[in-house]
C-alpha cells in the first residue's frame, strides 16, 4: 500500500485559542473489548469544552455505539477488506481529505490496523499532532506486522501504551524511548461499589445457590485467553470444592484455526468442560452490561490469559474488591502485586492455577484481605480522573510542540512509507 501525496503539502491549522481541542479517535470497530472499552470511556470523561471529540473506524458496528451516538459524536465509516490496494488507498485519501477539512488538531489511533490505516493519512493530511496507541503485547502480532507497525510510528509524534511492558518491549523493538509514554487505563470504581440486590439477581440468574462459591473469568472466548488451562484447573478445584461453581462473562467471536477455518471456538470449550467433569459446574453468559453486579456476586476473579497488556478485567475486579488470580504475563504484575493484591501464577499452568484457587477458597482471611488491597490498588493509581488527566496533558503538550516545530518535511518522504499486512483488520483486536 502506498499513498501518494500533493506536491505541496501543508500542516493544517491548528485551533484557535478558545476553541475546543479538535480530537479524531480511530477504532477498528466499537466491540466491548480493552481498547474499545477504555477509548469510549476516556471520550465520556474528556472535558467538551476543551475537546471537540469525533471517531473514524473501520466498521460502525459494536455494542458501544449507541454510547457514543448518546454523546452525540460523530462516527465516520472506512470500509476496508484489507491494508494494501487501490481501494485501500482511495479510502485513506478520503481519511486525509476529511481531517483536513475538519481541521482536526489530533489524530490519535489504536492498535495496528489503526495505527497503520489512519496514520500515513493524517501525515498527509497535515494534521498538527499525530498519536498512536499500542495495548498489547508483541506476540499479538506477526514478525511482518511489527515491522510495519514499526515504520508506520515513526510518524506519529507519540506512541502510548498501558503497560511498562510493553514500553520496555517496544524501546527493545527499536522505537524511540522518548516518544514512548505509558499511560495506564483508568475507570470510575464507584460504578463497582456492592449492590446486594445485584448479587441476589445475578446469582439467581446464573443458578447459583447464596453459599456457592463463584469463580468468574472476564474475557472473550477466544484462543490465547487461556480457557483451557481454566476448565482443567476447575476440574482440580471441584473436586475438593464441589459446590464451586465457574463463570467465564465474555462474547463468543467466530475465530479462524490455523488453517482459515471458521470455528466456533465457545462450543469447542463446553465440549472440552464436559470431557473435564464440569460442565455442569461451567457457565459461558456470552457479553453481560452488568459486569459490576457479577463481580459483586463472585468470590474471586482469574485472568488465566497468556498474553496481555494492562487488563480492564483485572482493574475492574479489583474495584470490586475480589481477589484477583492472574497469569504473570504482560502488564499483570503491574497491577497484581502477588500476595498483597492478588495471586500471580505461571501462564499455561493449570496446577498452578487451580493450587492458587485452593487457597483464596480455604482462606477467608486471605480473600478478605487481599480483596481490601486491590480495591485500595485501583482507587490509588487507576482511576478515571488520572486517565484523564494524563491523556489532557499529553495532548496539550504536543499541540504546544507542533507550534513551534518547522512544517512538515517533504511528504514524499511519508508517502516512501509502503505498508503491507495479509490479514483483515478485524483481527488482532485487543
């Protein structure tokens, strides 16, 4: 894919002073997922005075939609079937045509679809500040796409991540530690405070007695979440707890073996928790927009996943006050300190993992404390007025820097960048 650019390019204006802050947010799609999630509520929390807030995506699809439609945001559409080609390429003249005319002061884009889609054409665009966002691990992507992903940054003004992790892993990769910057997600807790008439409803829904213990995952159901290893450790924990009872609070996304086969990967799991004994003891409920209240409900919350940046899943359960069991991947231990705030265990480690359920469940005390500590954890460093107030600064300081700075080099240098990936931009989503 490459794009070609005027002969003469020019930065375009920046806002005056005393208008908001013209802010254009490139998603894939507005699934309820990390990144989506934590960009829809970074967009709730901004000031509208100060920034007048728009979002470009690949696909106006996703359950958050109607959150940003009640904002009154626009949504504009890039139909695309893959990174490269014609089409691709009309599709991201039109991108750079359009935050031109709308004098968009920041571009700032997610993940390596959007990074690689929409930031050659805000370069092109002139646009005065350009930000990418990286939120998960490398092992999320090919050799190929790294590379890509790579080349394509070295445009932007910034690169954010989530994680220490990953910053440490992209400096490794060859980015520019100095315009790396970590910061990490934040979200309101009060939406996590108990609710006892919550607890009783979900309980009831799910059909699990008052007394039961209830051990929930939150996460999609898709490879690389580490479902297995969790089915195989609830079969160890059933048999010395057979009240216990498992939930894994998720969508089920048809996903692609390695041969380009269609599955679905959610069936493959019941399968495989009746092969194990439990699949009278496992519930998958699919996305739920009661999250606080499940977690209220639930003794413990376990992220068995083999790779991750900084987990919502983890953060919101710790706001609920649960003790959280995670593998020690990524960003985890960012967030889980083991045994002040929660259990880390070794990724793909079912006897680790259920060893570690073992023990929250035969220790109340344990549960007890480690669920006060998380919660402190979580009001402490992940809140939402952080977030924000990080993000505010971020953006005000490379908007001040691009006043300053010489226009943009020849942007038949930008145009040099050609980007090439094989798969849809529906993929790699986290």
């Amino acid at each position: 894919m490459s794009i070609q650019a005027p002969s003469r390019p020019s930065r375009a204006p920046v806002a005056a002073v005393g208008e908001p802050i013209r802010l254009l947010s490139f998603l894939d799609v507005f699934a309820p997922a990390g990144t989506e999630g934590q960009v829809v509520t970074l967009a709730r929390a901004l000031d509208p005075a100060r920034f007048a807030l728009r979002f470009g995506c690949f696909e106006r699809a996703g359950s958050l939609v109607p959150v940003v439609e009640a904002l009154r945001m626009p949504i504009t559409e890039y139909r695309i079937r893959r990174l490269y080609g014609l089409h691709t390429a009309r599709a991201q003249w039109r991108l750079a045509r359009e935050i031109r005319a709308q004098r968009i002061d920041i571009v700032h884009t997610y993940n390596f679809y959007g990074n690689v889609f929409a930031i050659p054409a805000a370069r092109l665009a002139g646009a005065p500040v350009v930000v990418a966002s990286m939120r998960c691990m490398a092992d999320q992507c090919t050799p190929r796409q790294r590379w890509v992903q790579r080349q394509v940054c070295r445009l932007a003004d910034a690169v954010v991540t989530n994680a220490e992790a990953i910053r440490r892993e992209l400096v490794a990769d060859g980015y520019d530690e100095r315009r790396v910057r970590v910061i990490r997600n934040g979200l309101d807790t009060q939406r996590f405070v108990r609710a006892p008439e919550g607890v009783a409803r979900v309980r009831h829904d799910l059909g699990i007695p008052p007394g039961a213990p209830m051990i929930v995952v939150l996460g999609r159901v898709v490879p690389g979440k580490g479902i297995p290893e969790f089915l195989e450790a609830a079969g160890r924990v059933a048999a010395r707890t057979p009240a216990a009872r498992f939930v894994i609070v998720g969508g089920f996304p048809r996903v692609r073996d390695a041969r380009g086969v269609v599955t679905d990967y959610a069936e493959t799991m019941r399968m495989l928790a009746a092969r194990l004994g439990v699949g009278d003891r496992v519930t998958f409920t699919g996305v739920r927009a009661d999250v606080p209240d499940v977690l209220a409900a639930a003794t413990m919350s376990v992220l068995p996943s083999h790779s991750e940046g900084l987990s919502n899943a983890i953060l919101e359960s710790m706001a609920a006050g649960l003790p959280v069991i995670a593998a020690d991947v990524g960003g985890n231990a960012e967030a889980v300190e083991d045994g002040v705030t929660g259990l880390l265990v070794p990724p793909r480690d079912p006897a680790a993992l259920a060893a570690a359920m073992e023990r929250v469940l035969e220790t109340p005390a344990l549960t007890a404390r480690l669920g006060r500590a998380a919660r402190h954890r979580v009001i402490e460093r992940f809140g939402l007025e952080r977030l924000v107030r990080e993000t505010d600064a971020l953006y005000t300081t490379l908007l001040e820097r691009a006043h300053r700075r010489r226009p943009m080099a020849s942007a038949r240098r930008l145009a040099a960048v050609g980007t090439t990936a094989t798969h849809s931009p529906r993929q790699n989503r986290s």
